[in-house]
C-alpha cells in the first residue's frame, strides 16, 4: 500500500514539472508585439552622416601687456629702497602721461636679496650689498602706444622689460568666437546636406554638435633690456608690432539622415 502511495506522488510531480515546461515553451515562442512610437532605434541601428567643420580669421590684438622691472643695487638697503622707489613712482607718472590708466598699471613683484658676486682674484664669493627688484604689470588698450611705454618706462628708471605680449581683450575674443562659431556651424549643416545629397538620401536630424576652440598668439618682442636709463634715454623711440592673432572655432556634428 505504500508502496503505491509513494509511486503516485512520483507521478504527480512529474506531471506538474512537464506542465511547467510546456508553459514556459509557450511564452518563449509567442509572437512579439512591436509597439511603434513608443521606442526609438537603438544608436548602433541609425544611419548618421559625420562631419566636421572650421572657421578662422585673423585679428588684430586690441591689448598689450608689459612687464618691467626696476633692479636697484647698493650697501646701504634703506637708501637702496628709497632711491627705487622714487623710480617706479617716476615710472608710473610717466606712464599715466603716455596714456596709460591708473588702474592698469600693478606691482607684481618686490625682493630684497643680498648680493654676491665670484671673485676671481681670490676664487672667492664675495658679498657686495644688496639688490632690490620691484615689477611692474603694464597694460593698455591702445597697442599703438606699446613702443611709448616701454620708452617712457626706462628713461624713468626701468632696466629690466621681461615681457611684452599682444592679446586680445575678452570682450574682441567673444565677439571674434560667437561670430566663427556660427559660420562653423553653418558650414558643417552644409557639408552635410551637400553629402546626403550626393548620396542620395536625406538629412533628418541633427544628432549631437560639438564645439572646439584654438587661439594662436602674434609673435612679438619678448624682451628688451636697457642696462641704465640713460641708455634708455638717449635710444631711439622703440618699434614694437603687434602683429595678427589668429581665432579659430571648429565644430563635430553628426546627422540622421535616411
């Protein structure tokens, strides 16, 4: 009797797993609906038209930046001090009367060193006093008056012009990059209908655009050194040409087209 029992349950279990099988065969191989509308095709399926597209110009800088230098050496470093600067405020005036703001004109740098320098009877470094260097940061707007600058600079005491660097006033740049950006823009949209076209199919939609931006400086004069001001003073009036800085702007776009 138990044993019956026993083989009953065998069965019924076995009955219950091939239903269970047969079930699931069904759901595997029922037709799919395909609900249009709701779901886009994957990215890997759409057809897109890669392009890339540059618009450059050259321009000519509207601000110069200057750095220069009073280096001051002596014993005594209190009188050092006083005697530089009486020149940077010399500088400054003169700088003001070039036609250079207040406001545009910045100390950057001040150092008290001692000064030493190789003996060579001796074979000795030897101790001589002190040097005193006080920077100024110089920038105008009018890059015409670049060459006054650095004129009326050192004949007021500079003897040190480290730098001079032509650029392009935040406000120029914008104005430069918003203009090429849309011409690049508008070139890649171009290329790309000129492409579809050739091809035989038509654009759909733009798919993603990318911006990129490259600024090229002009070469100028990096620097210019004047051993006293009286050289300075006696020279000649300084040429310095700005030059072109070339703005770029490129775009990456991609399209639908089908």
């Amino acid at each position: 009797m138990a044993e019956t029992k026993h083989c009953n349950l065998v069965l019924m279990a076995l009955a219950i797993f091939l239903g269970l099988v047969a079930i699931s065969g069904a759901l595997y191989f029922a037709p799919q609906k395909n609900y249009a509308g709701f779901a886009s095709a994957p990215m890997n399926e759409r057809n897109l038209l890669y392009v890339n597209s540059q618009a450059s110009e050259e321009i000519t800088p509207d601000k110069v930046e200057i750095i220069l230098s009073v280096v001051s050496r002596g014993t005594d470093p209190t009188q050092l001090q006083m005697e530089n600067d009486a020149k940077i405020r010399a500088i400054q005036s003169s700088l003001i009367s070039a036609g250079v703001l207040e406001s545009n004109i910045k100390t950057i740098g001040y150092s008290l060193d001692k000064w030493s320098e190789w003996n060579k009877t001796s074979e000795q470094v030897e101790d001589r006093g002190y040097t005193i260097t006080n920077t100024l940061r110089v920038v105008s707007y009018d890059t015409s008056i670049a060459g006054k600058i650095i004129k009326s600079s050192v004949t007021s005491g500079a003897n040190d012009v480290q730098n001079i660097q032509f650029l392009l006033s935040d406000k120029l740049r914008d104005e430069v990059y918003a203009r090429l950006l849309k011409e690049a823009c508008a070139g890649a949209k171009q290329k790309a209908q000129s492409m579809a076209s050739a091809s035989g199919v038509g654009i759909r939609a733009l798919a993603s655009l990318n911006e990129g931006y490259s600024y090229v400086e002009p070469i100028s004069n990096s620097a210019y050194y004047a051993k006293d001001s009286a050289v300075g003073a006696s020279g000649a009036e300084v040429s310095i040409s700005a030059g072109k800085a070339k703005v770029s702007a490129s775009v990456s776009a991609s399209y639908e087209v089908g």
